[in-house]
C-alpha cells in the first residue's frame, strides 16, 4: 500500500476503545506552540475516513476545525462578557442579558456542533405561545444570531 499525502490524517484501530479512530493535525496554535490535534471514531475504517475527509473539508472551507465539545451556553456567556461595542447602553446589556438567559435556559445544554436550525426555531415557537413580544422574539432571535454566526434561523 502506498503512503497517503501529508495532511490527510491517520486511521488506526484502538483495541481499548474498539473502534476506529481518525487524528488529523491543524497546524499549531499561535499562542501556546501546541500542535493541534482532532479525533473522530467510527465503528468501521471506512465511516472514519470519511468522517476525517468531513473535518478536512470544514478545515477547507473555513480555515479551522469547530471544537465538538463546546456548549451554546459557554458561547452566549462569553458573548455577554466580552459585548459589542455598540452595546454602549445598560439598558441595552440588560435587555440583551435576558435574552441570553432565555437561550441559556431553552438550548444552552446543547452541544455548539449539534445545533440544528429546528432546536431554534423550537425556541423561538415556544416563545409565541409563552406570549413574548414579537420584538423581544426577534431580540432573542438577533442575540443569537450574533453570538453564533453560523445560526442563520
């Protein structure tokens, strides 16, 4: 067999864990030196090669690779901490903070990567029938779509 072009990853079996697991380096990060490194796992070499071709497309296509661990909470609370700078109001962070508890309460256990368009238009739903404002829907809607921009619900 011949050897795989560099930067297409590696496929080996992981008799611990038993399965297939998939590792493809990032390059290094800026501030620590560090190499970065992701792993993807499948029950055959097949499906894991084509979930490592899936993060070497992403890396492609947007020039880095998304954590798979991180929550939606963890991104609206850094978000909050860290506000636009037309956000020059405290009326204006007091207002958008509710926002961001509402998405915290009704999605913020969900993971950033399996966030799908339906989880935030269930929201959003279930925010007409509580009987939110139409403006405070799309207030929370437009939070979340700042804090997230890949969200385009």
């Amino acid at each position: 067999m011949a050897r795989r072009p560099r930067g297409d990853g590696s496929v080996y079996y992981d008799a611990d864990k038993g399965c297939y697991v998939g590792a493809v380096s990032l390059g290094r990060d800026p501030q620590t030196g560090k190499r970065i490194r992701r792993k993807v796992s499948a029950a055959t070499r097949t499906e894991c090669r084509e979930k490592l071709a899936r993060l070497l497309r992403e890396k492609e296509d947007t020039g880095s690779v998304a954590p798979r661990n991180l929550l939606v909470e963890t991104v609206i609370r850094d978000f909050l901490a860290n506000p636009p700078a037309d956000w020059r109001s405290p009326v204006t962070v007091q207002v958008n903070t509710g926002h961001a508890e509402r998405i915290i309460a009704a999605i913020g256990k969900r993971k950033l990567a399996q966030l799908a368009v339906s989880d935030v238009e269930r929201l959003l739903y279930q925010m007409a029938a509580a009987g939110y404002a139409r403006a405070t829907i799309a207030g929370t809607r437009t939070l979340l779509r700042r804090a997230l921009p890949s969200v385009t619900a």
